[in-house]
C-alpha cells in the first residue's frame, strides 16, 4: 500500500491550527501550548486506554497525511489502529538474545534455505498463520531501494486477515513513545506488522484482536526461526523508583560502610537487571525478603523463650513448665510458620510503619494508587487509616497475594484457585507501583540485615 506525503506545508503556526480544528471537529480534547515550539495534546475523552497524541511541528506535518481522527493508539502496546483504512499498524520488538538482526532478514534466511515453505494458500491446512509470500532475493540483504516483505494471512475468530511484516510507515513517527522522530530513524524505520481489513470499535477491541492474531504468528517463526519477537510494549509511567541522595553530602571514600549478604545482594541485582520482565522482577525482589525468613523466625522463637523464662510464674524445677517450654519449642521450632506470617515478621522488623507511611505519600499517584485502584484482581488496597490493621500488616498481605498471583496456576481448573498474572497481560502493565513497594522492602531488608564494615 503505497503512501504519498503532502511536502506543501503551510506555516507552523497554521498547521496547527489546522490539526487542532480537524481534532475539534472530531469532538476530541485538544490543548494547545504556545510558545517558540508549539504543541498540541489530542485526546479521546471517552476512551482513556487509548494514548494522547502530542504533536510538535514535525509530527503534524506527518500526520497531516492521515485521517488521525479515527485513530486508536493504544496506551500499553505500540499499536495504532487506522480506522478510515481499517489498518492495524504494530511495532515490533526482539525479545530473543541470541539475533539482533531484522526480523525480515532472518525469515528471509529461512526461506532461502526452505526452512519456511512458500506457500500461496490462504490458509494451511491445520488453520495456522503462514507465510504466503516473501518479495526479497539475495541482493535486498544489502540494499535499501526494495525493502522486505512478508506477507502472512492471520486466521482471526470466522474470518482471515490478510497481513504483512514490513518496514513502518509514517504512522509510528507520529504517535509519541513509538519511534523518537528524527530524519535518521524515518530512513530506516522499525518493522512493523500491518493487518488489513480490520473493524474494531474501541481500544479493548483492537487489545484483544491484536494479541490473538499475531501471538501464533510469532511462536511459530519463533519455533522455526529460534528468534522471538512480541509487539512492542511500554509499562504505565511511575514517579521516581527512590529518591536520590544528595550527592554533596556524601563521601564516596567512605564506601562501602555495611556489609551485606552476598546471596540476598545477588537476588537484588538480579532484580534490578529485570526491567522488561516485570513478574520476574517482582519475584527476585520479594526473594530478597524471602530469604531472611528463618533469621526472623527464630528471632522471634527466642523471644517467645525468653518471654517464658522470664515469666515469674516459670520454675524449672516444676516438671509441668519444663514440658510446656518444650511443647511450644517443638512445635514452632522446626518450621517458619505460614509464609505470610514470616514476610509480616520481615516487614515489621525492618521498615517499619513510619517508613512505610513515608514511601507510600512520596507521590500522590502513589497514594492515589494503592488506596483506591483495582487495577489488580485479588489484592486488597492499603489504608493508612485503618485502626484495625498496622500498616506493615497490610502491605504484606497486599505483597503476598500478588506473590501468590505470580506463582500458582488454575491448571486443574478448579474455581477457588488463585487466577495467575500472565505476561504481557494488562494487569502486569499496571504492576510498576508494586514493583516500587517490594523494590522498596527489599532495600530495607539488606539495610537492616547488613553489619558493619571493618576497616
């Protein structure tokens, strides 16, 4: 589908002007930021998953090209949806180690090598995406005058889709946090997958199509190609991870003053390297925790001694007492007790509620966040206010259940089992503040753990 771009411009301050009446017409919001570099904010005001599109001068001049009033661009997954010609545009991203080459170029690879099977069919016979058509020869490796391209045909619900993996159009420049717009990238663009003749209403609609559509597609070039691809995905924006210390009253010289526990600083690290794997983030940092159950648990046995021994009441000369001591000896002694007790006991004993209290007011989308969001199914929110339940208490349960979320399944299908976060799921995009509040106890946990450092 060829795309022709429109090079007479009229003046900045006119296109804009003419962008933001094309917007209103369309009833949606339109701000407008004047100023050396005017800006427009487009968005839908009913539909608040679809992502704002906020246009310099460069941008507008792109998208003046395009009915971008029909758009639907979606806030979770780099996906725009052009429904004046009922075109589903996706950017692509590796998500494989072992190739950084183009996706283009490997299958092209693989089909000059037969490993793909040219196949001019509609459909295979099993009802699989295939590969119908790749217009390459050896000589596109190297030159940039005839671009890639792999056409597919995506088996959808009760009907085919006809689709193609392409370098990306103009569209991807204009829609913010796909592509940074520079001359440079629009030369060489990203790849992108293009599904045609696609109705959709609403951004649920286009979510849904575009995952059950293209997740086939790319587990199969992942079995036969071994490299694995997804549609390119950012997570919901947070405030600051941490606040930072102030770099002028600290003395690098005097570092490092603690130790720490090398298997704990382990599972810290990796941890904080898991940025793109959010489920696998949150489970290193609650292992963290995790791992200073038993040290907890039996500081608390002692005290549940001690508290016997010193008891005026206690003789052991009386054999009644000694057997009561050994009876509550044996029976917590072997165990740590539930795992949700013991990250209560960890909580309590390292941040503290006063610390807790701090970390969950140090943005209102915070606050916001965990005393009224239901982003989450199965977790409760936290309530400072509670009288009822300490604020150590709450977040552990809250961690917990999430816990439990990550690392059971409904397999068996049995209804009272916990339903699990899948990856890529909507629910994991909206996991970035909890991923700050066990990041957050894992630091604390490794501060209150660690000895001092001798020199």
């Amino acid at each position: 589908m060829s795309e022709t771009v429109d090079h007479e411009h009229p003046d900045d301050e006119a296109l804009i002007t003419e962008i933001a009446e094309r917007a209103q017409a369309a009833k949606l919001e339109v701000v407008r930021r004047l100023g050396p570099h005017s800006r427009l904010v487009i968005r839908h005001p009913h539909d608040r998953a679809r992502r704002p599109l906020t246009l310099g001068i460069e941008r507008a001049k792109m998208i003046r090209q395009y009915q971008f009033e029909s758009w639907i661009v979606l806030d979770d997954l780099d996906v725009i949806y052009d429904a004046k010609e009922r075109l589903l545009e996706a950017t692509l991203q590796h998500i494989s180690r072992n190739s950084r080459a183009s996706i283009l170029d490997i299958l092209h690879h693989h089909v000059m090598h037969q490993d793909i099977a040219l196949n001019n069919e509609n459909e295979s016979e099993d009802g699989d995406a295939e590969i119908a058509d790749l217009e390459a020869d050896e000589s596109d490796l190297k030159q940039t005058e005839k671009p890639l391209v792999a056409r597919v045909t995506l088996p959808g619900k009760d009907r085919l889709y006809p689709a193609e993996l392409s370098p990306g159009s103009d569209r991807i420049f204009c829609a913010p946090g796909f592509v940074l717009f520079s001359p440079r990238r629009r030369e060489s663009p990203p790849i992108t997958i293009k599904i045609y003749e696609v109705d959709a209403a609403d951004s649920d609609q286009v979510r849904k199509l575009i995952e059950s559509l293209t997740d086939p597609l790319f587990l199969e070039i992942d079995l036969i190609c071994n490299v694995a691809v997804r549609i390119s995905r950012r997570r919901s924006p947070t405030t600051d991870r941490r606040r930072l210390a102030n770099i002028d009253t600290v003395s690098l010289g005097d570092l490092p003053k603690r130790k720490y526990s090398a298997e704990a600083s382990s599972l810290y690290f990796y941890a904080r390297s898991a940025d793109e794997m959010p489920l696998l983030q949150f489970l290193a940092y609650y292992q963290v925790a995790e791992f200073f159950f038993p040290k907890y648990w039996q500081i608390k046995l002692v005290q549940r001694v001690q508290n016997i021994l010193i008891n005026p009441t206690f003789s052991s000369d009386r054999e009644e007492d000694v057997l009561r001591l050994i009876r509550m000896i044996g029976k917590t002694g072997r165990r740590v007790g539930s795992e949700e007790e013991a990250l209560t006991q960890v909580i309590e004993s390292c941040c503290g509620d006063d610390d807790l209290l701090e970390f969950l007011e140090e943005s209102p989308e915070r606050e916001q966040f965990f005393e009224k969001s239901k982003a989450i199914k199965g977790v409760e929110n936290i309530n400072k206010k509670n009288k009822n339940a300490a604020l150590h208490s709450q977040v552990a349960k809250r961690i917990y259940s999430l816990r439990c979320r990550v690392v059971h399944s409904k397999e068996d299908g049995d209804e009272d089992k916990i339903e699990p976060l899948l990856p890529f799921s909507d629910e994991v995009n909206r996991l970035s503040f909890d991923i700050d509040l066990i990041e957050f106890v894992a630091r604390r946990v490794l501060v209150a753990t660690s000895s001092p450092q001798f020199r």
